[in-house]
C-alpha cells in the first residue's frame, strides 16, 4: 500500500489544473501532479486511470494506454473498469491494433453496455474490417443510448453511408454543425430545407474534392431556388464558370469574402438532405461539365510506354489525413517496372516532399503547370493513369473520367469508395487495400504487378498491330 494521504492531495490538484482551460499549459501541469500522485500510491487505479487520460489529452498514446493498463491491475470500480478498456480499446484502434482493440473493447461493454462510445468504437472497428451490417448495428446502438451526442451522431452518420443508406447518413451528417461547424449556425440566416423561391448562399464547408464531388446536385438546386450564390475555394472558379454558364440565377464567388445578401444558407455537402433526394437519385446524379484546355506539352518524357500522374497526400485539415497519405519515395518503387514514367501532381507544401526525398531524377514536378482544377484536367487528358492517395485529385479523376488507381488505406476509409472499393459511390476507380499491418509496401508491391501486366498488354497490342502490317 502506498501513501494514500498524500497521493489524493497531488491527485485533486491535478483533476483542477486539467479543467483549468484558462492556462494553457493546464494538461502538463496536470501531468505532472497525476505523476506525482501514482509515484506517492502506485497501488491506487483512480491515479493511474486519470493519469491515462491526462496522457491521452497530450496525444502520448503508448503512455496512455500503459497506464489504463496499470489502473486495471490495481483493481477499479465497474463504472471505471469498463472506461478504462474502452478507452484501450479506442487507442489501440488507432494505433492500428484493430484485432484487440475489438477485443478489449467487447470486454469494457460486458461489464457496462451503456457506454456509448465503446459502441462507437466497435462501430468504427467493424467498419474497416468490411462488417458493414454489424458496424451499423452498433452505431444504431450508440445512437439509442445518446442520440443528442453529435459525436454519437456523427458515427452513426458515417456508418449509414458505408452501409450505402445515403440519404439518411446524409441527413445525420447535418450534426457536424454543432460537432465541429459552429460558425454555421450564427449566420444571420436561416439553413435552407429547400423551400422555393429563396436566395440561398451555399458554401464550400468540406474540401475540393467534397465540393467537385456534391457540385453535381447545384442544377437542382438552382431550380428550386430565386437565386444562388456559390462561395468556393478558388481553385474551382473556372471549372464551375465552365459547368453553370447556362444556369442564370448562379453567382460564383471565390473564397474568402463578405457573405452575400441572402434568405438562408447551405453548404455543398448538405444538399441531398436539403432537396429531400432519395439514396438513388444521390447515387444517379451526374458529374458537372468540365472544360480542357490545351496546355504545353514539353514536359512529356518520350519514349515512355506509362506516363503516370502521381499524388501522396491530401489536405492536413482532413482527419484521415494521417493515415491516407503516403511517403512520397514509395512510388519510386514503381520504376521497377520498365517503360514507366511519373509525374507529381501533387500541390502546396506537400510537394515539397519530391524535392526532400530526390526525387527530381525521376518524377517530372507538373505542379508548376497547375494554377487551378482546369489545369489539373487538362494534364490528366494527357496521361495514361493516376495513381493517388484518396484525395481530391481522385475526385477530380472520377469527374473526367481518368482511370485512376487508390492505394487505400486500411484505417482511413471514405464512404465514397467505401470499405474496400468494390461499392464506390460517383467513382469507378481501382482499389488497392491496404492490410492489417498498415504497411504501403505490400500495396505498391500489388500496384507494380498490375502495372507490370498493363505494360505486358501494350506489347501484345503493339505486336498484333506489327503483324497485321
């Protein structure tokens, strides 16, 4: 037994500086004293449970698993037993540890089944391990027991658009307002539902692929609507021009600037729930027009039988971001395959990488080229593949019709392509999953026998074509 006169005194002081938000350095404080508590008693599981979630607060996941560890050892009522394993649960899901954190997790609900969120966790576990049914089952379940928790909702949101009930995981989504998009809902305006004969502001509130990929519902909007006023990132100011020159009651404003005069808003993505659209008229709707323009062709290397567009990460704002993304010297193992060439699509900071990782020898940088979304098609009209990350240029291949191969990753799934490509939603694109292990060699291992078997069947069409001559 320890000192346990002096390790509540430590432990206290320590509950006061972590909800003393006013100090921003509040969690290290905290830390500091729940550390000074679990050395003065290591007997006591109360120190070590809150200590884990102090380590938790700090993102030092290990330590903070450890110590939930360590509370469970020491022994803790049911009510913290069962949060304690949730909580493992949690983090070693993202951490990749799947198998166990489904295990661990189960275990936490057998002793309390009322936790909600470790019904959102075995929802999000099941989900990558393509259990689709069951992964709605429990976030039907987390969403029984507090359905006025947007973080519940949001779960529940994205586990109906994996299980391909689009409109109701579209109208769950709606949550994301109060979960994270607060901003939304002290305009001066009313959010639209639809009515007609509205001017209506609608906003970019997702990422360039979100707002190429839900552009496609604009059309209806603007004939439900008096008027439109589409505030987009400006990246998408020329295609959209290009794609609603013939819609009159549509004004196209790139971001940021003054909102416009207005009897409500939406956004982009809120759309299908706003026109009241069905899963299969979301599904059947199609992609927007789009422009090419005919750019310079001297950065074409010859005698080249693949010329191959790459891309390796995605926006930092995105919360899977972390884990689509893909170190940019794994594509070179692709040049094990004879009569290839790549070319870096990738734009912003993240380009830099190619320079970082000296890449120039190998992969041709187009990102100078590429001023905006036009651009980007317009190179794509010109290459023969894609291969990317989930990300917007994904979208933008699906939209013109590039053929475009997804390394995807296991733990960052996008309802579009969905949990392992074969069911994609406004894309037709290869999917190349990743696997338990979370490792891209494996994948690009796969990518390089299907490129190796592409450039197999050009030589056989370049051999019937000879022998025909």
């Amino acid at each position: 037994m320890g000192d346990r006169q002096q390790a509540p005194l430590f432990y206290h002081q320590a509950v006061a500086s972590s909800n003393n938000k006013d100090d921003p350095k509040h969690l290290e404080h905290a830390l500091h004293l729940f550390s000074s508590a679990c050395n003065a008693d290591p007997t006591w599981g109360q120190a070590f449970y809150q200590a884990g979630c102090n380590h938790s607060d700090l993102n030092a996941i290990p330590s903070a698993i450890a110590c939930w560890r360590r509370a469970l050892e020491c022994g803790l009522d049911d009510g913290t037993k069962a949060k304690a394993l949730v909580n493992i649960g949690y983090r070693l899901h993202g951490l990749g540890q799947s198998r166990e954190a489904l295990c661990v997790t189960e275990e936490g609900l057998k002793v309390d089944p009322n936790l909600q969120y470790g019904w959102v966790h075995i929802s999000q576990i099941k989900t990558i391990q393509n259990r689709v049914g069951e992964a709605l089952e429990a976030a039907q379940r987390a969403w029984d027991l507090m359905p006025s928790d947007p973080i519940v909702e949001l779960a529940y949101a994205f586990a109906l658009l994996q299980a391909r009930k689009l409109d109701e995981g579209f109208k769950r989504f709606e949550v994301r307002f109060r979960y994270k998009l607060k901003s939304y809902l002290n305009l001066p305006y009313a959010q639209w539902e639809g009515e007609s004969e509205k001017t209506v502001y609608v906003d970019a509130d997702q990422g360039l692929g979100d707002t190429i990929s839900f552009a496609r519902f604009i059309p209806a909007a603007a004939k439900r609507a008096r008027y439109l006023h589409l505030m987009v990132q400006p990246e998408l100011v020329r295609l959209f021009m290009h794609a609603f020159v013939g819609i009159p009651n549509i004004n196209i404003v790139p971001k940021p600037a003054p909102l416009p005069e207005a009897d409500c808003w939406t956004t982009f993505v809120s759309l299908p729930t706003a026109l009241g659209l069905s899963t299969e008229e979301i599904r059947q709707a199609p992609h927007i027009s789009y422009p090419v323009v005919q750019l310079p062709l001297n950065w074409k290397v010859t005698d080249r039988k693949l010329h191959i567009g790459i891309a390796w990460a995605g926006s930092p704002f995105n919360d899977i971001n972390s884990h689509r993304s893909i170190p940019v010297e794994q594509f070179f193992d692709l040049y094990r395959i004879p009569s290839i060439q790549l070319y870096a699509l990738q734009i912003g900071p993240e380009s830099q990488r190619l320079y970082d990782n000296h890449g120039l020898p190998l992969v041709r940088d187009l990102s100078p080229y590429i001023r905006d979304v036009v651009d980007t098609i317009s190179v794509l009209k010109q290459l023969d593949l894609v291969i990317c990350c989930e990300s917007a240029l994904a979208h933008i291949c699906a939209l013109t019709g590039t053929e475009c191969w997804v390394p995807y990753s296991r733990l960052g799934k996008d309802y579009r392509l969905g949990t392992n490509g074969r069911d994609q939603v406004w894309s037709n694109h290869r999917v190349f999953n990743q696997g338990e292990d979370l490792r891209w060699a494996p994948v690009f291992n796969d990518i390089s026998l299907a490129l190796e078997a592409r450039i197999h069947a050009l030589d056989r069409q370049v051999g019937k074509k000879s022998a025909r001559a």
